[in-house]
C-alpha cells in the first residue's frame, strides 16, 4: 500500500511541472536494443542488451523497486524472450522511503529464441528524480538473421562489462527470524575485509525496506541484519551487494531458514587468520601430491637420483635441497603475484590462467618435447650448463632452475586440497596471498627438501649403477605423454591449424636436437644450426590463435546427455526444483579429465541420474570464459576443476575434487 500511494502522488504530480523536464520529443531516458550476434544459428538463443541511459538526475529502477516505483516491462515482438537479467542495483532513500534504483547507465540482458528477422521491443518503464516521476515507453528493434551464430566482435566489450555487472550466484546463505529481527548469513572469504554491504531482496515479503541493515562479522560469515517483514518465510531471494578493496561485488543468494550466529568481535579479529592458516596447510599438501604428476614426477626422480651417484657431501645436499626449493617457490609466488596485479586490475583469471592461451601451451609442448628427448639419451645439455643434464647438472644454480622448471610445467594440474587453498588466496590480503602461493611451492619442494636434509632418506636412494642410464630412459615415457596431451589441448584450443603448427614446432626441435646429439657423440662442437630451429620453432608458436568457438553442446559422458552451462540455464532449473549436477573443466586441468573418464562417466552414474531427474550442466573454462571465472571465483575457488550439486530444495553442495561412483550415486536420491 505504502509503494502505491507514493507511486500514486508521483504520478500525480503537476502537469506543468513534466512539461519542465521532458525534452521536445523525447523522453528522460535512452533506451538502446543491442545484439550479441547478428546472425544467430537456428534455433539457439542469442542475447540481447537492453541499455538504459537516464539523464543526470533521472534513475529508472531493479527488478524490485523497493518501496516506490516499478520495475520495467518489456513486450516483444520477432522472437521468445527469456527473464530480464539486471545488474546490481544501488539504494536511494527519498522521504524516508528505500527505493532500489540505478542512476548510472544500466544494461539488461536477455536471451531470446526464434528470431529470423528483425526484434523488437516495446519498454514501459518508470523514471524519477528525487521530487517528480513520469512513466514512460520506448520502442527500440535490431537487425537479425539466421547464421553461424558468430559473436559480433564490435559490442564484445560492453557485453563483457554487462555480464561482469550481473550479480554472481551464491551459495551456503541462510536466514534466521527472531523477535521480528531478520538476520543474514553469507559465508564470504575474508567478511572482515568487507568495508560496507546491503541485502536487496528480490520480492515483498522479506524485510522492511526502510529499516536500516547493520553489517557485522560472525565467525567465517558476513551477517547482515535488519527489522523483518511479518510475512517473511521459505527460501528468501536477493542480491547482496558488498564493497571491499575500493571495488563493489554482486551476488544472487537464495537464503533458506537456518542458525546464524551472533555478531561478534572476534570474527573479525580472527576470521581472516584461520582462512590464511587453513588456506596455506591445503596449499602445502596440494604441492606435495602434485609431485607424482605425470610432468613433474621425472623431474623430481632425476634430481633426486643425482644424490644417489655419491660424491655429495650432507652440506652440498642441503644447499641443493634449498636451491630446488627456491626455484619452485619464486615461481608459484611470481605466478601467484601475477595472477593477483591482474585481478587488481580487473582481469578474471584462475590458477593456471596462461594455459587459456594457446600459444602457451604449443610453448610447453616444445619444452616437454625437448625434455622428453633429453631423458631419453638423444642430446645432453653439457654445453650449455656446465652438467650432463638440466635435472642432473651441479650446484646451486642447476638445482635452483630445476626447481623452477618442475614448478611451471605442473601449472596444468590442479590437484586435491588445491582448489580452496588457491580460491582463499585470492581474496585473502595481498600479501597473506602470496605467502599461500609459496606454500603451494613449499608444498611441491618437500620431498626433496626431505631427501636433502635427513641423510636416512639419501642413504635409502639405490646404489649407483648402470640401472640409473635405463631408468633415466624409461622416465621419458611420461614426458612424451605429456606431450601428446598437449597436442590434443592445443588443437582443442586452436583447431587442426594451430595444432599442426604446434606438432610441426615440436618436430623441427626434435630434428634439431637429434643433429646436436650426433654433434656431441662425435665430439664436435657448434650450435647455430640449434638456434635457428629454435627461433624457427618459437615463430610458429606465435602464428598460433584460439579457435573461436560458437558450439552450443558439450564434451561430457553421452549417458547424462548434458547440456552447455549458463546462469539463466541454471536458474531455470532450481526455480522449477529440478535437482543438478554442475561442473566446471578444461582440457589442460588432469584432475577435471580423471573424473570425467572415471566417476562421471561411470553407467551407474548415468542410471542414478536418470532416475532421480538430475539434469547436468557443463561449463568448458579451456579458453578463459570470464562469465565462467565470475562463477567460479563466487564458490571460493581459483580455478577447475569445481563441481556443485544443486538439491530440489535449493541447497547447493560443493563436492571434492576426486570424485567417486559412491558419490555421485548417492546425490540422487
């Protein structure tokens, strides 16, 4: 009632008083109808943009316009439209009463369906200033036609700030009512870095709009609280919006009843304490296990075998030991720096986020190619280090650039215990950031921290021999894998052209290097025609592009018939209390492809699913999908793999990053 009669006096304002304000014809707001792709393919939805530009001192209003005004109504005309998804918006309290409004250029997304022509699309909406409101309608349309779907490269950019504006969904928020007293709870990383936050809530019926919200912390949760509505009930929807760091966040919470806890100092005092140590204990046992990865775990054996050759005295093993331990560290921490300036800077990237670009990875096939073949006896690095081999060659400075060579080649992997550690450092202070990406490197260096400092472990090492030679050999095999891996990533990544200037890279290395091995066996010396190849090798790297891709289907098991992830895909299935399975991969990470071709793909899976109505979503983050990163930072995590399970009931659970059969069964029940 209140929002009708403030709507009505509005409205009823003096006649004269429009005629002021409105220009001669025009009307107070801008209203733009943008197109993703001019040419959608038949049958898949393509997104439009509806831009809204007020004027200076004009707002038009969210989804829920709080206590006065409305949301905007769209009537199409040329194709099915899906919801209006909004940005997030801000407050304005005008004569007490809270509206939720935006006062900036605002952009609405929508996914429509069936265009073959023109779209059009008739707005009525509502803008105001603080003293006058006039309703008003706009009419705008776009070009459309059937094609490949093909995104337009000249709107990439402002689609892109429009998606990175939408609120991010949420999970784990829970609400309690108590004396009329509504309390939030949202478990956020760091809440005590948190600087100011409000709840909007998506309909009537949650809070009181004009009761101020009191922001505290409680333990791990940011806990919003305010006077409740009477008819608060169920699940309550929103928005939250918190500000932290000078940069202001979204989130989509869908808050079910529960137990929320008291504000209390020492959450404050201690939340961001117990992250950064729970966060650097995971980072650590993450390191250690990444060491029997297929591309680190020759590396480490080689560099460990050098110990067992004799000739080292305990000081030299120790100094080997720390020099491994520095290489790996400064790269994880170099690493973790970068990934941290450019998330400063706006940029939406991960653990691993250089893998996004293909010409890293033909990169590391010609590093793992040349690795490959040095273990397995076709050339020695003697000339250039001083040593027989980069994993065997002496001193501090060999071992230094060892460690630093097993630490970049184990980027692709991300293994159990990783996923929070490194999802924690991204929002944890700077520095307790970096320090959680150094026990990710101290983490990968123990084991031969260990083998350099407790002679125990070096005397248990096996004896010298002719064995070491063969062995050396047999480690190739896993290299040579890895190789073959990347190959596939890059043409995943770039398509057959790119993949084949890859593999022709990785040959003219492999040429190259196999007439330096003869050279040395025949104890000549010179090295220009390796120079060459390599230079030759490097360009062909750089002509290598990403594939655009406009694919609507996905790469997962045929027994769960998945579909392509995409928030609105999503949000359809939890309104309509659809259970499902969400999981984010990329070709690069070797944990996500285990459990792709283990336990998801498992018939009992499939079965399980199928009886129980799980529906599945797959979000592919191979390319560096920044809508995908948005999503995943939101769960706390810093890069794939992530799965998430969405129950009927809107609970959402976060499950382990090794999956088994056991466990995905027993989610659909």
């Amino acid at each position: 009632m209140i929002r009708f009669l403030s709507l009505l006096l509005a409205l009823l304002a003096p006649i004269a008083a429009v005629a002021d304000v409105l220009p001669s014809g025009g009307n107070n707001v801008r209203v733009e109808l943008i197109a993703e792709s001019a040419a959608p393919a038949p049958g898949k939805p393509v997104t439009l943009a509806i831009v809204l530009t007020p004027k200076p001192g004009w707002h038009t209003y969210w989804s829920n316009p709080g206590e006065a005004g409305f949301a905007p109504k769209a009537t199409w005309t040329g194709a099915s439209a899906g919801p209006l998804r909004y940005p997030v918006p801000v407050t304005l309290l005008v004569s007490g009463l809270m509206n939720y409004v935006y006062e900036a250029p605002a952009t609405l997304l929508v996914d429509v369906t069936g265009a073959t022509g023109p779209v059009s699309v008739k707005l009525n909406y509502l803008v105001c200033t603080t003293e006058i409101c006039v309703p008003e309608s706009a009419e705008a349309s776009v070009a459309l036609h059937p094609g490949d779907g093909a995104p337009d490269p000249a709107v990439a950019a402002r689609f892109a700030a429009a998606r990175a504006a939408l609120p991010v969904p949420h999970a784990g928020a829970h609400y309690a009512l108590d004396k009329g007293r509504f309390a939030l709870g949202v478990p956020v990383a760091d809440p005590a870095g948190v600087t100011a936050a409000y709840f909007f809530p998506a309909a009537d019926g949650a809070v009181d709009y004009s009761s101020p919200q009191v922001v505290s912390v409680a333990g791990k949760l940011l806990r919003i609280e305010t006077k409740a509505d009477p008819k608060a009930h169920g699940s309550i929807d929103g928005v939250l919006r918190i500000e932290r760091g000078g940069k202001a966040e979204g989130f989509a919470l869908s808050a079910s009843p529960g137990t929320v806890p008291a504000a209390g100092a020492a959450g404050k005092r201690d939340g961001t304490a117990t992250v950064f140590a729970t966060a650097l204990l995971l980072a650590i046992a993450g390191g250690v296990i990444l060491n029997i990865m297929p591309c680190v775990f020759p590396i480490l054996s080689l560099k460990a075998l050098s110990l067992a050759k004799g000739g080292s005295s305990p000081a030299d093993a120790r100094r080997d030991a720390l020099a491994y331990a520095a290489g790996v560290i400064v790269v994880c921490t170099g690493l973790g720096a970068l990934i941290l300036g450019l998330r400063a800077a706006g940029t939406q990237v991960g653990w691993a986020f250089q893998l996004q670009d293909p010409r890293v990875i033909a990169g590391l096939l010609l590093l793992t190619t040349a690795i490959a073949l040095n273990l397995a006896g076709l050339f020695e690095l003697g000339n250039f280090g001083g040593g027989q081999s980069l994993a065997s060659k002496p001193g501090a400075a060999g071992s230094f650039w060892t460690g630093a060579l097993a630490a970049f080649v184990a980027t692709p992997c991300t293994g159990p215990f990783m996923a929070g550690a490194l999802g924690a450092a991204l929002v944890l202070p700077p520095a307790a950031g970096l320090l959680v990406f150094a026990g990710l490197g101290l983490g990968l260096a123990l084991p031969f921290i260990a083998i350099g400092f407790i002679p125990a472990l070096r005397r248990r090492l096996p004896k010298p021999g002719a064995w070491m030679a063969t062995f050396r050999s047999i480690l190739s095999i896993p290299m040579f894998l890895t190789a073959l891996a990347l190959a596939w990533v890059l043409g995943r990544q770039a398509g057959v052209a790119g993949m084949t200037l890859g593999i022709g890279g990785a040959m003219l290395i492999g040429l190259a290097l196999w007439w330096y091995g003869s050279r040395q066996r025949a104890f000549a010396t010179g090295w220009p025609p390796l120079l060459a190849a390599a230079i030759a090798a490097v360009a062909a790297v750089a002509l290598v592009v990403p594939e655009t891709s406009t694919a609507t289907t996905v790469d997962a098991p045929a027994g769960l018939a998945a579909a392509k992830f995409s928030e609105p895909a999503l949000a359809a299935l939890t309104a309509a209390h659809t259970p499902a399975f969400v999981y984010f991969t990329a070709d690069w990470c070797l944990t996500c492809k285990v459990n792709e071709r283990g336990a998801i793909a498992s018939s009992d899976v499939a079965a399980a699913f199928k009886r129980g109505g799980v529906k599945t979503l797959v979000g592919d983050w191979t390319n560096g999908d920044p809508v995908l990163g948005r999503f995943i930072e939101a769960h706390n995590r810093a890069g794939v793999p992530l799965y998430l399970f969405y129950h009927r009931d809107g609970r959402v659970e976060v499950l382990p990053q090794v999956l088994t059969v056991a466990t995905l069964t027993g989610l659909a029940v």
